[in-house]
C-alpha cells in the first residue's frame, strides 16, 4: 500500500513559484517539490490557479509489469472508463511508450472505454523510481473566462493571485465562511464564487461596490456587497481576505491600514493580508500572529513588489463573543 493516498502535480510561472508554496504550506502543512506533492488531505484541484491534478493513489510498483498484475487483481469492472498518463517533472517517456502504457492498462480493466466523456479517468504516472496508479481528478479551467470580465482597475489584483488568496484563506475547506474586505471590483469575489466558496465583499467605495455587484452578476455568481467601512461591517466570518489600498483609486495612510486590520480582526480569527509595504507591527497591533508570509513580484518589467501575511488569531475576541 502507497504511503499517501494523493498525489498532486502543479504548474505556475516562475514570478508565482513562492505563493504557490504559501499555498501548499498553508492548505497540505508541506512544501511542494519538483512541481509536486504526496499527502493524505483531499481538495478539489480547482481550487487552486496551480493544482493541475490529483491522483486517487490506488496501487503503486518499482516494476511497471508488477503494477498491471496488481490492477488486474483489483478485478475493475465498469464501461465508460478512460486512462490517461500524467508526465510528472523528470519524466522522459517518449509518447509512444505512453501509449503502450495506457493501452496495457486498459486491457486490465473489464468492461468499454470512453474516450470523450469517461465516467472514470484514471492515471499512470511515475516518480523517483516508482510506478503509480489511481484515479485522476483535473483542474477545470473555466475561471480563465474572469480575464475578461466586465469592469477593471489598474489596482485590481491579478487573477492567480486572487485565486490563491481564497484558496489559502479557506486552507482548501469549501465549509469556511470568507470575507473579501476591501474587495475593489470583485476580483476575489469572482474566484471564490468560482470554486465554490460562500464568500461576502465590502468596500467603502460606491463605484468599487457597483463594479463589484455588476461583475458578479455578469458571472450569474450571488455573493453580497456590502458598501461600508469595514470599520462597521456586522457580521463575522471563519478568514477575511485584504488586498490593502495603496494609493491608486484608493487613500492609504498608516490610519487607513490599521482601522482595515483591526476591524477585520474583530470580524475573522484568520486573515490573508496583502500589502506592498512591510506591515508587521501593525498586525501584531492588532492581536493576530503572522503564521506564514512571502512575497509575489509583479510578472513584467516592474519591480512591484507585494507582500502576502497569513495571520490568526491568538485567542477568540471576535464581535459577539
Ligand atoms: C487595492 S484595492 C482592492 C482591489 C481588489 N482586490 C480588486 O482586485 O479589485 C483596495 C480597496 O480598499 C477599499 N477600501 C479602502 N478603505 C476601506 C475601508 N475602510 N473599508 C472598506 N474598504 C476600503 C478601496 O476603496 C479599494 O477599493
């Protein structure tokens, strides 16, 4: 038996390598390595801008031919089946002998492939000496279509980015209530509603507020908009997310940056705080302990820097309690 249940590929651009590894820290407690990680915790791959897929480990083998006698002594039998071969990092297997692969595996199962729209893919692949079998679950792709959505700042935050800050906020568990903040135009708000996560926006700004309201309805998403000062925000949630103003469409001063923190840390015991400026004092101002941080240079020429805080609370001092 594997010693893991999952295995998970990933890929991102290089200018994304330290928050995808923010992400895997915070979601698997575990770092990625060669753009890939073995644990026992489930997700849904889609949650996140870099998991392309995870294999359901179901049998793994040094020899290849030793993994086709263990896959016919599982006695599979279902029609509507599909295989596949995952290349990991390292992986030279010319596509020749992947095929040979796929096709002797198909021939261990009993019952009609499907190549189209298979009930069941599964997957070979193989990694430090190792051949490894099991179900695939992919990446869906369909959050790519908020490149375009309706309404932009020059401050909204890239798209990955926006993905990755839900995804590290909610540690992966779709049943974690989330809280966008300072929300702009909805940029967060799309990735969350996207995944599947119950998510709330807030900003002070009208026209931040109405662009936010008209990009989720463009998307048939329902998450609510509050137009306040988060300062007077009601309602608590299990992680806020904060994408700090930082002068462009939006005032920020070091009064702004602390009443945003400490209102926030009265409405959630986690929060993903991103600032372009190094903002420790003020967290730990605020009660919370910064558990994890990293920094995402903007892709291009510039030199823009961003910093990303995953905070939590020491004790419960939440609204209401
Ligand atoms: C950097 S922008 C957020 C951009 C957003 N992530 C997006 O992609 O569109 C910061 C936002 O914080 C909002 N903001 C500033 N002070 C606030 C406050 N006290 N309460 C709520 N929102 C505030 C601004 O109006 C601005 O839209």
């Amino acid at each position: 038996m594997p010693d893991h249940n999952y295995l998970y590929s990933f890929n991102y651009d290089y200018h994304l390598h330290e928050i995808c590894k923010l992400e895997s820290r915070q979601i698997f407690s575990s770092e990625i390595k060669d753009k890939l990680l073995f644990s026992n915790i489930q997700v849904d791959p889609s949650i996140s801008a870099f998991i392309k897929n995870r294999l359901d480990i179901i049998s793994s083998s040094k020899d290849f031919n030793d993994l086709l006698e263990t896959i016919k002594g599982k006695d599979l039998r279902l029609n509507g089946f599909n295989v596949e071969y995952i290349s990991l990092n390292g992986d030279t297997t010319d596509r020749s002998e992947r095929r040979k692969k796929i096709k002797a595996i198909g021939y261990c199962i009993y019952g009609y492939p499907e190549f189209k729209a298979p009930s069941v893919t599964y997957a070979t692949c193989q990694y430090a000496g190792l051949w490894y079998f099991g179900i695939l679950t992919k990446h869906e792709n369909d959050w790519y279509k908020h490149k375009k959505k309706p309404h932009s700042f020059s401050n909204s935050i890239d798209m990955e980015i926006a993905k990755t800050l839900v995804s590290i906020a909610s540690k992966g568990d779709k049943t974690n209530t989330l809280l966008d903040a300072c929300c702009g135009v909805g940029t967060v708000l799309l990735e969350a509603c996207c995944a599947g996560f119950s998510i709330a926006g807030c900003d002070i700004s009208p026209k931040a507020a109405k662009y936010s309201r008209l990009n989720l309805a463009h998307y048939q998403y329902n998450a609510r908009v509050y137009c306040t000062d988060i300062e007077d925000h009601p309602i608590t949630y299990d992680a806020a997310i904060i994408d700090l103003p930082y002068n462009i469409y939006a005032v920020s001063d070091e009064e702004t940056t602390r009443n945003i923190i400490h209102s926030s840390a009265k409405l959630a015991s986690r929060l993903v705080i991103v600032s372009i400026i190094d903002i420790q004092s003020v967290i730990e101002e605020a009660g919370l302990k910064i558990h994890d941080s990293c920094s995402v240079v903007k892709k291009g020429k510039s030199t823009f820097t961003r910093k990303v805080w995953v905070c939590e609370k020491e004790t419960s001092t939440l609204l209401g309690d």
